[in-house]
C-alpha cells in the first residue's frame, strides 16, 4: 500500500533563538493535522526597531494525507 504526504511551508517567529523557532511553528503544525517530519529549509532573522532579534525559520512540514 502506497503513502501519500502532503508538504507545507511554514514560517516560524521567536525572540529566544532559532531552535525555539522551529520548536514552535512545528508544534503548533502538528495541532491540526500529525507531522510524520520537517526540514528546516531557511533561517534568518532581523534586528527590530527596538534592538531586539527575531529569529526566523521556513520549515517544510510533511504530514500524511
């Protein structure tokens, strides 16, 4: 029996660190439907008017369909 996924990307936000980035956008994922994996795909990040970091990370979520 064959498996289909299908493949999201999502963007995950943290003021903590890349690490809490992933942790919360792939969470937060698995809420509506199961992940079976992710990649992270991208990360980057920004200095806000304010002087605090945002991290930032483009995940691919794969969940079964």
């Amino acid at each position: 029996m064959a498996s289909q996924f299908e493949v999201v990307e999502l963007v995950g936000l943290s003021n903590v660190s890349s690490s809490e980035a992933i942790k919360s956008v792939v969470l937060e994922s698995n809420k509506t439907k199961p992940v079976a994996w992710f990649e992270v795909i991208e990360e980057r990040g920004r200095v806000t008017q304010d002087g605090q970091i945002e991290f930032q990370v483009k995940v691919k979520v794969g969940r079964k369909i």
